[in-house]
C-alpha cells in the first residue's frame, strides 16, 4: 500500500497572526531589554567610580594625605580631550582651559593608580551640561567631576586648582584630615557624572523624570542619589556653606 501525505501551506491570514504576534512580544520585550541595558550601563559606572576612589586612596597614601592638584575638573584623570562642542566647534578658549580639557594622559594625576584612563569614560556619557558638550569623554578626556577650587551647591571643595596663588583656598586641595575630623565622612562628596548635580533631561543616570547621579563619597562608597530640584540647586549655588551635618557637604 502507498501511504499518502498531506502537505499543508500557510494561509495568508495565518501568516499576519503569526507576525502580529511577533511584533506584539517585540513591543514588550525591547522596553525591558533597553532598560536592563542601561542598568548594566550604571552599574560599570558604579563599577568605574569605585575602581577611582582606590585611585584617590591610593594618591592620598603616597601624597602624605593630600588630595591632587589639578588644571581643572577634567584633568584628574582620563584622555585628553578635543575641547569640541556638539556644534562642531570647539569649546571658547577660555573654557576649555578651566576644565583642564586638553590636559594630556600623562599630566592626569590618578591615571597611574586606576591603571587604564578609560576608567573615567561613563557608558551612558551623553554630554549635555552648560556649554552643550556632545560627549564629556572626548571633549574633556572624563565623564566625572570632581569638586575643585570652589565650595557650591553646599559641596567642599576637594582638589586645588594650579591656576590659583598657591597659598589660596581655591589654590588648595584638601587634606584627608578634614575628612575624617567630622563623624561625617560617607556624606562628603567628592566626584559623580559630570552634569551632577542638576536634575535635568541629560542626567545620563536619570529614571522616571528623576535627575540621578552615581556620586564618589568620602569613604569612597559609591551610590546612585537624586538630588533636590534644579531651581532649588541653583539657590544653593553660592550658599548656605558646606555643612557636615547636612545630608551631604
């Protein structure tokens, strides 16, 4: 006997269910696969910061306790960078000389205790900040800022600045004694992702409209914290001082 077999093609209709169904589960997976991306993202950056403040611990030790001076926030650590705006154009002069961007690799003080200068490059480095930086890697060689020169936003400052008289605050790093000579070490805040502390649309960390930011600390713990509103920051820009007390100084 011969044994007969049936082929059976797809109908149309059944092929726009299947494709229908497709797109469906597409819709709702890549909402959670972007959002488990970005996580991983955050969580290198926590990654990287810690891996910084071993850096910073480990310059204390050979610098008899004293934080590095530097040309300006960038040049802490990481690349040189190419002082461009998201223009096209490079950043005013001016500018680019503050933030110590074309600093080279080899004048960036905590690049030979973390190893590799891409250390200061933030995954989810997008840019943005006051003069519309298109990437704070390649324009300013480093996607974190330190607290430098001058105390704002109830922040002390942490590193001299080499532009200022030497004998000045602003010329001053601070010294690991101030550190610990409040009961309030974990609170003081040393660096976090360069637009800290706004709480704007290119806070690179930012969920649910919050402006989030992953922030170095004294102790060199590294957390994710959201700060109060940009309108209330800027009232603070200036003043109240540093207060050890506060949630951070």
């Amino acid at each position: 006997m011969k044994t007969s077999q049936l082929n059976r093609a797809f109908t149309l209709i059944e092929l726009l269910v299947v494709i229908a169904i497709i797109g469906i589960l597409a819709g709702l997976l890549l909402p959670v696969l972007a959002g488990a991306k970005k996580k991983a993202r955050t969580m290198k950056s926590v990654a990287n910061q810690k891996q910084i403040g071993a850096g910073y611990t480990g310059y204390l030790g050979d610098h008899d306790g004293w934080f590095p001076i530097v040309t300006g926030p960038a040049s802490v650590g990481g690349k040189q960078g190419d002082g461009m705006a998201s223009t096209g154009k490079p950043l005013p002069a001016l500018v680019a000389r503050l933030y110590g961007a074309k600093t080279p690799a080899n004048e960036r003080p905590l690049n030979e205790y973390v190893g590799d200068p891409k250390i200061f490059h933030d995954p989810l480095d997008i840019g943005g900040g006051k003069y519309n930086l298109y990437s704070c890697w390649e324009s300013l060689g480093n996607s974190y800022q330190p607290q430098v020169a001058d105390d704002m936003f109830r922040v002390k400052r942490v590193l001299g600045v080499s532009t200022e008289p030497a004998d000045s605050y602003e010329g001053k790093s601070m010294h690991e004694f101030e550190l610990t000579t409040h009961n309030a070490v974990d609170k003081k805040i040393i660096q976090g992702d360069w637009n800290w502390p706004y709480d704007r649309e290119d806070a690179w960390h930012g969920v649910k409209g919050y402006g989030r930011h992953v922030m170095l600390y004294g102790d060199m713990h590294v957390e994710q914290f959201v700060f109060p509103p940009t309108s209330t920051l800027l009232k603070w820009m200036l003043r109240p001082p540093p207060d050890p007390a506060f949630t951070w100084w």
